[in-house]
C-alpha cells in the first residue's frame, strides 16, 4: 500500500510539474485576448460616438489617421485653417 501512495503522489507531483508552466502561459493568453478586445469594443464605441458628432471624410484634404477600428479610422483634416476630426 506505501508503493502505491508514493507512485500515486509522484505521479501527481510529476503531472503538476508540467501542467502548472502550460496553464500559466494559458492564462497570460487568455488575459491578452480580453485585454485586446476590451481595447477594440472602446475604440469601436469611441468612433461610432465621434461620427455622429463630425460626419465622414469629405476626401477633399489630406489626413492623418488618430486611430483605426478594422476598417474604418478617426482622422484629422485641416480645413479652413482649423483642424477636425472626421470619419474615414
């Protein structure tokens, strides 16, 4: 009955030892991924709050790109003299 609990309990030890770094580097993974899409749900709210505020992009001026969501993207035009934001 001893054999058998020390190969049950080193077997468990053993086992342990190898799953403990995977599941850490799991974990970290799964942190990212709902960092990461936390991080795109706001700048998705953020945009599509920022278009019914200043419309899209007239194409008319050059930009700089603020920030992109997929496809779409927040930009800076100067215009007149004054810069705005716009939707591109």
């Amino acid at each position: 009955m001893k054999k058998t609990i020390t190969a049950f309990l080193l077997g468990v030890f053993i086992t342990l030892t190898g799953y403990i770094p995977f599941y850490m580097h799991v974990r970290e993974k799964w942190f990212d991924l709902g960092r990461n899409t936390g991080q795109i749900n706001g700048l998705a709210t953020a945009l599509k709050a920022l278009e019914k505020e200043f419309g899209p992009y007239d194409g008319e001026s050059d930009y700089r790109t603020l920030f992109s969501v997929k496809a779409t993207s927040v930009v800076v035009i100067e215009k007149d003299g004054k810069k705005e934001i716009q939707i591109y």
